[in-house]
C-alpha cells in the first residue's frame, strides 16, 4: 500500500513551482529554437532572440522567465490505492505547497491572485488558492501536473457552442486575429471539443500540457478528425503572419492541440486558449518514496544567442525628451531608452483617472515622461528589480486619452497592440506607444539600473515606480502619425505567406 505523506506532497508542489518560474520545458526550447533559425522577419527575428536569450539567462540565473508568475493549475490522478498520511485536506497541501512556492527567499515569485474578484479585488499576497482538478484512477500513485499560466495568455481564452454542422477550423480562424498579441506568441494553441460548456473548457486547458510534436505528426500523417483539425489549424493559424509579439513573421503557433469528448445532439461546445513564450508546467509522481526530484535541463538545448537588436537603433534619452524628437519616430523603429521611466498599470491608471475627473492633483508630474506597463517581482539579494516585463497596453486603451490629454504624457510602453480608441488619442496628441518583448522580464529587468516607488505605495506591484534605465529595449509599435506595426507587419507577412502558398500549390 502506497502511503503519500503531507510534508511530500507539499515540498513538491513548491519545488514544481521554482522549477518551472526559471525552467522551460525543454520541448518549447526546442520548437523555439526551430522557429528562431526559421524565422526571417525581422522585427520577429529580434523578439525571438530577445525570448532566448531571456530563457537561459533564467535557466542560469534561476530567476522568473516572466514577471507574470502565474495563476497556479493542479491536475492530480490520485490513485485509489493510495492511502494518506496527512492532517491537512489534498486542497490546503496544494496550497500550502504554492504559499511556500512563491515566498522562496531565494526566488521570491509575483503574487497575482486576488479575491474577491468582482469587489475589492485584494491580493492575496501569497498566489493562493490555486485552481486544482481531480481524477480518481486504479493504481498506488499519485500523478501531478503543476502549471503556472500567465493572465495576458489566459485573458485571451474563446468559446463558443456552436451548431453541430458548424465548422470549427473557421470558427478557430475567425477568432485567433481577435486576440491579438498580448498572449504573447509564439506559443500553443489548446483546442477542446465537445462535451459541455465546462468540459470544453477543461480539454482545451488540459491538451496545453501535452508535449509539442506537430512536426512528427506532418511526417506520419492523421489517424483522426483531432489529428486533421491539428495540422489544418497549425498551418491556417502560421499563415496570418501575425508571428512573435504580433511583429509579423512566419511563427505564430509552434504547436495546436485538440481533445474532445462526446456531446449532446444538439450541441458542439468548442474553447480554444493559448499558452505563451511563458509556458510552464511539469509532470511528476509521488509513490511514497519522498517528494519529488526535478532535473534541470541539459544548458546545450538552449542557443548560445548574444543580445541583438540589429544596426538600425535609436539611442533614447528620456530625460531631455519632447515632443519634437518623439514625432520623427516612425513605427518599425527600434529604440533603446536611457533615463528616468515611469511605472503603472491597471489599478494605478484608474486612481489617476478618477483623481483627474475629481479635478485633484496627480501624486507625479508626467509632462514629456513616458510610462511602463508592468508589475514587476520583488528583487532579491544584490538586485535593483526582480524580472520586470511588459504587461498588456490595451488593457490601459479606455485611460489613454484621458491621460494624453490631461498630463503631457508623451509615451508608453507595454506589450501587444492598442486599440482604436487608443491610436485615436495616440495620433490626436502626437504622442507614442511602444512595446518590450514579452517572455523576456529577466533581460529587460538588467537594463535597470534603478528603482523607487513614488506614488501609490498601497497598491504593491501596482504602484507608481520610477526606474532608471540604462539601454532598456523596445520597438515602436504606434507612431505618431498612428501607424501601427502590429497593423502593417501581420499584413505584410501574411501576404507573403499567401504568395508562397501560392507558388507551392502552381508547382
């Protein structure tokens, strides 16, 4: 009889947790490092390297991948012959596990869990609960799989119940353009059918774990509809040319999955949800022996890549900025900002609104500053900043003109596209917006140089900072003028892409 013990399954799951904040999963490595020598697009080339670099600078450094850690999943098979030695509920061990997990010394990991969702939203300050599922299987182990899933990926989730004579490859196709960037591809695409509503959901989230194989399944070819609608999805999706960080390119997916389930009738529940350049999880077992050993990957599956951003960069200071400099940039463009840079995000840019609307004075003078998108991890020991990259800018669209018009605001940055509304004002004030590489917070926190918080301090790693940065980089994503590379370089790729399809198919 195989008799699981608390402390074991608890030092697991925090185990798990450090391991994959700073470890990728060595098949992702590999199908990023496939699609880096691919990949000809510039501006997607860079966002790669920076990717790369960024990995095995964590894997070395065993530092965040993301300063997005992640809402914590737990899978657990939990054998029926297995007996407990515990006090504790499975439930509060998980959670015991992720508390201890994400307050390593030290790794000390981002805590983005909040209660009360719909309310005061408080954080939890220790990334619990996390979100756990259960099987009872035959046999004496118990089978885990822990994963961290960042929100930016997460919020970008679809479903739909479709009719039974719908097809799911267009409905799958129609919505992929509508999630943008801030996903932050190239990464997976989880596809569930069938089922119910709930189910769907499950299956789309559970085949994100699976390992990636799309190239050995091209060589031998389907055995099912799961199978087709894989290698269908893989090379629709590729040819929007929407590719890394929403640049343009010839990689947007690296892998589709699909499970299904059988269904009602009158029903076809589908979900799809993709997981990003942070893509974290591991499988192991307990089987009453001790917790779990994790071995770190072999350092030769990653590319010993140098920090490239090409010839053409423009050196920034952001201290001596204006508007003059700002409007000779031009989308594309390729930036590497020095000086004073202001932080906020969701929760800071409301306070400011609704002080502005209340005609109060803001904390922090924001004329001819720019402003960083992000919620960055707590530093450890010798560190200015923890891992610190970009979060979401069209989650900041509804505040953009707001903020352009009322502070002298005259940049951002953050990652994937803005919207109408924002390029509206964006264009309206000749102002800029501009994106950092998501899925490389460890890089981008080592342009930093330093760091204090100067408004705001209740809000935690929502509160306003000032960093000083020291050849911090970025692209310019909106100019000016209202160009947007995140408009022109998909369409520029996928055209591309279209020509060659073209090409092959007359050949």
């Amino acid at each position: 009889m195989t008799v699981i013990k608390q402390d074991d399954l608890i030092q697991s799951v925090a185990d798990a947790l450090q391991f994959i904040s700073y470890y990728h999963p060595v098949d992702f490595i590999r199908a990023l490092r496939g699609a880096y020598e691919r990949e000809e697009a510039p501006a997607a080339k860079a966002a790669l390297n920076q990717v790369l670099v960024n990995s095995r600078m964590c894997a070395i450094g065993k530092r965040p991948i993301c300063q997005d850690t992640g809402i914590v999943i737990v899978y657990l098979d939990v054998g029926m012959d297995i007996q407990w030695d515990a006090q504790l509920s499975v439930d509060d061990m998980v959670n015991e596990g992720v508390r201890r997990g994400y307050n390593f010394s030290e790794n000390v990991l981002r805590a983005s869990v909040l209660s009360d969702p719909d309310g005061v939203r408080a954080n939890t300050k220790d990334n619990t609960p996390a979100v756990i599922h259960y099987r009872m299987v035959p046999g004496d182990k118990l089978s885990i799989e822990v994963a961290a899933k960042g929100g930016g990926s997460e919020a970008k989730a679809k479903f739909a119940m479709l009719n039974p004579s719908d097809s799911v490859v267009d409905w799958i196709t129609s919505v992929v353009p509508t999630m943008g960037a801030g996903w932050c591809p190239p990464g997976i695409l989880g596809v569930g059918i069938g089922g119910t509503p709930e189910k769907a959901m499950m299956l789309a989230k559970e085949s994100l774990m699976e390992p990636i194989n799309i190239h050995d399944l091209q060589e031998r070819g389907p055995q099912n509809r799961a199978e087709e609608i894989r290698l269908e999805l893989f090379d629709k999706v590729n040819a929007m040319g929407i590719g890394a960080q929403g640049l343009g390119g010839l990689t947007t997916v690296l892998d589709v999955k699909v499970k299904d389930w059988p269904t009602h009738a009158a029903n076809k529940p589908v979900a799809v949800m993709p997981n990003c350049t942070a893509t974290r999880h591991v499988h192991f077992e307990l089987d009453g022996s001790g917790p779990a050993v994790f071995t770190p990957p072999d350092l030769s599956e990653w590319p010993d890549l140098d920090f490239e951003l090409g010839p053409d960069v423009i050196h920034v200071e952001l201290d001596s900025l204006t508007p003059e400099i700002v409007r000779t940039w031009k989308a594309g463009d390729t930036l590497l900002l020095s000086g004073k840079l202001l932080t906020g995000r969701d929760a800071a840019h409301k306070r400011m609104v609704d002080m502005i609307s209340k005609g109060e004075k803001l904390p922090v003078d924001f004329t001819n500053r720019v402003i960083y998108y992000v919620g960055p991890v707590d530093p450890v020991e010798g560190e200015v900043v923890g891992p610190a990259g970009p979060t979401t800018a069209t989650r900041m669209d509804k505040f953009t003109e707001t903020l352009l018009a009322e502070t002298g605001l005259i940049g951002m940055v953050g990652k994937a596209e803005r919207g109408p509304e924002a390029i509206t004002a964006i264009k309206k004030h000749q102002a800029v917006s501009m994106i950092a590489v998501g899925g490389a917070a460890y890089l981008v926190a080592k342009a930093i140089v330093g760091s204090k918080v100067v408004a705001f301090d209740d809000l935690g790693m929502e509160a306003i900072h000032e960093f000083e940065v020291k050849d911090m980089p970025v692209t310019l994503s909106v100019d000016s003028t209202g160009e947007s590379v995140h408009s022109s370089g998909p369409k520029i790729w996928s055209a591309k892409m279209a020509e060659r399809i073209s090409a092959a198919n007359l050949s």
